[in-house]
C-alpha cells in the first residue's frame, strides 16, 4: 500500500493496491458509482505500477459546470465527475483519460509542456490496454456484470453539455502564511539601523560634538576631513601640504648655504693666522 499505509486482514480485495481509499457521493446510485470508481481503479493499476505512482483517495464529485477532474497535493485526493448534468452516466473510456489527466498531475502539477508530454505518454500505455482488453486483475478481470453493463455502453448525447473545462486545476494545502517581502534598504539606510541599534537614538557620533573639538583645537574652528578630492577642503589641505614641502626645501637650501658661508670664512681666517707671524719676521 502507499504512503506508509498497510491492510491487515482485509474483508475484500482491493482493486488497486496505488490507490488506499474509493469514496462514491451518497445516494441511490452509490453502489453503481463505487464499483465505477473501482474499475477505473482496476485499469490504472498497470500504470501507475510502472510510473511509480500513488493515490490516497479517489472519491466520486458532483456534476458541476467548472470541471470533471481535479487533484489535490499531487495524489491526496483525486476527485472524478462521474455523471453528466442530464444525470446520465459518463462513458467509462471517457472518464478514464480523464484519470489519466489527473494522474499526470501528480508528476507535474502545472499544465506545462512537461505535463502534457507525461499525460500523453499516461494516454498511450491507456489504449495499450485497451487494445489487449485488460480491465483489472482478479475479480476485475474482463467480464461483464449488471452493474458494469449501466455505464460501459453508455454514450455522450448532443444534447449533453460538458464542463468548460476538463480539469479543475490542481490544489496544494496551505502551509504556513508567507512573510511578506520587506523593502530592500540602502547601505546608507542599514548602517544606520546598526547605529541605532548598538547606541541608541540620542548617541553622538565621535568627532561630532563641534566644543569639545574647538577646545582640543586651542578655539580653533577646523572642518572635518574632506570626503571628496576635489572639495575646498581637500584642495587646501593639498596646498598646505605642498607649501609646507617648499618651505622645508628652501629651509634645507638655505642651511646648506650657511654652511658653505662658515666654511668659506674658517678657511679665510685660518690662511689669515698663518700668514700673520711671517710678516714681521720678513720685516726683521
């Protein structure tokens, strides 16, 4: 049995070990519909044998104007419209591609290309069967009974009128509520939400408090470090620098001629010294 499911001493075979429960609507025509049901469960059973498929529930719906089938949770539950609006019965064959459609579903729940591609292969091993004249194993196997003999022959008249559509569209239970999207915030906008968070909304920031940077500065009003080259600031601070290298320079050039200036006038006075004493002796 499927999804963990397992019978122990059953009181009838099942037609379909893929498929856990058969429920018909209630009404005088319940035993027809439940041995409708379990037919249309005896021919899938190859099927979904080899497609490795499984069904919890397949349970009768009402004739409606919407649909003739529908699946819920990919298998949960299929439901299949058995009777036209007349109140006669659907032709077996018809109602079968209609479980073929639904069981499509259970491998792809939209009505992508993909899902129509695994239906018609669904339809082909269908009339597979159908031409090998299988309807079921067992007490399904071919044959006819009073009940079976209602429904098989049966036959859309042009005066009936179908569904709009074949499908009711596919159903999935809903989970948990989705949180909704929040608006994406700037880098500007969450670095400031981290501020908030660590200090607080009256917190000041460092460097902010224009006194106590007055006071540290000697009562100097000084603006804070430019952000682009290109601003007043950045600009100063660029000619400041370059001043402050040339007035370095000139200093270095200066100094080198001072000391160029004392060695000169050493040498002077020391050739000076050395001529002074041989002068009066000269003299003499």
């Amino acid at each position: 049995m499927p999804l963990g499911i397992e019978r122990i001493n059953a009181r009838r075979q099942q037609p379909n070990e893929h498929i856990n429960f058969i429920k018909p609507l209630d009404g005088p025509d319940k035993n027809l519909s439940e041995d409708f049901l379990q037919r249309i469960a005896a021919i899938c059973k190859p099927i979904m044998r080899a497609n490795h498929l499984a069904v919890m529930s397949l349970e009768e719906h009402r004739c409606n104007p919407e649909f003739l089938g529908r699946n819920f949770n990919a298998g949960e539950v299929i439901q299949l419209v058995l009777k036209a609006p007349s109140g006669h019965w659907l032709p077996f064959k018809f109602v079968q591609m209609v479980m073929m459609h639904e069981l499509a579903h259970c491998k792809q729940m939209n009505h992508s290309k993909a899902f129509w591609k695994v239906k018609d292969q669904y339809s082909t091993e269908l009339k597979a069967l159908w031409q090998k004249g299988y309807t079921g194993d067992g007490m399904w196997s071919r044959g006819r009974t009073l009940l079976t003999g209602q429904y098989d022959e049966a036959s859309l008249g042009s005066e009936e009128t179908l569904p709009e559509h074949l499908c009711g569209g596919t159903f999935r239970s809903s989970g948990k509520r989705k949180r909704t999207a929040k608006p994406k915030l700037s880098y500007k906008e969450r670095k400031e939400r981290t501020i908030v968070k660590k200090f607080g909304v009256n917190g000041v920031a460092l460097g902010a408090d224009e006194e106590t940077k007055a006071k540290l500065e000697k009562g100097k009003k000084t603006a804070g470090n430019p952000r682009v080259a290109g601003s007043n600031r950045g600009r100063e601070l660029r000619a400041m620098a370059a001043l402050s290298r040339f007035t370095t320079t000139a200093g270095e050039d200066n100094m080198a001629k001072a000391e160029d200036e004392v060695a000169r006038s050493g040498s002077e006075t020391e050739s000076d010294w050395e001529a002074g004493p041989s002068g009066p002796e000269e003299a003499v």
